[in-house]
C-alpha cells in the first residue's frame, strides 16, 4: 500500500504511550498510529453496517415476511424441527 507523510500534534502523554507501545510491539511509531487509526475507521464502519442491519430489521413489516419465509421454507424441507 502506498505512503503519505503527515504532521500531527500530539500531547507528550500520548506520544510518550504510542512510543511504548512501538518498543513493547518491535513497531514504529508510523506503524503503531497507522494501525490504530485504521482498526478505528473499520469499527466505526463495522457500528454503522450493524446500526443499518438493526434498522433494517427493526422494520415490523421485513421482520414479518422473514418469519414467513421461514415458515414456508420450514414446511417444505426435510430438517428437523430442532428447537435453538
């Protein structure tokens, strides 16, 4: 993946904590804060995929043509009917 160099400010105190765990970790401090920053963005993706997904089936009328669905799907196949 490419690089681009950039400039931040930090306040000592976590500068000071990024650089043990750069030492503790065998990293660099580039690598420390790119990794960081990066599983950031993926969990802040991650809550906005699930927010979708809960809206979604928050939705009384999708819930209800899954259940049916399912029910139908239930009625046609051979599986048992196991309790979860």
């Amino acid at each position: 993946m490419p690089m681009k160099k950039v400039a931040i400010s930090l306040p000592e105190g976590v500068l000071e904590t990024v650089d043990e765990m750069a030492a503790r970790r065998g990293m660099s401090r580039s690598h420390v804060i790119a990794t960081i920053l990066s599983k950031l963005a993926r969990a802040k993706h991650d809550r906005d995929i699930t927010a979708r997904i809960d809206a979604l089936l928050d939705d009384e009328t999708i819930r209800v043509e899954q259940k049916n669905a399912a029910d139908e799907f239930l009625q046609m196949s051979r599986w048992p009917r196991e309790k979860w």
